[in-house]
C-alpha cells in the first residue's frame, strides 16, 4: 500500500495560491443566479515546470 505523496513530489512551484482559490470562488459566487451556473470549476497552476 503506498504513502501518498513525498515531501520531494511536491513543488511549490505548481500548486495554487490561496489567493487564486478565493479569487474563483468569489468570481462563481457573483455570477447571475437567472442566467448562468457553475457546473464544475478545474484549478490548475499557471507556471512552473
């Protein structure tokens, strides 16, 4: 049976932010509730490698 991840399998350089996270809850939050929906919202860093 595995672990799960290693201290050595996590860059910090490829995980979100807080900020990022919050910034997209709020923007699902303000969408009109007569005319859109949020269905699903995928996060994922923008850089790194």
């Amino acid at each position: 049976m595995g672990t799960g991840r290693t201290h050595e399998e996590n860059d910090a350089r490829l995980m979100l932010l807080p900020q990022d996270v919050a910034d997209a809850v709020v923007f699902a939050c303000k969408q009109s509730k007569d005319t859109s929906r949020v269905m699903e919202m995928p996060l994922g860093a923008m850089s790194g490698s």
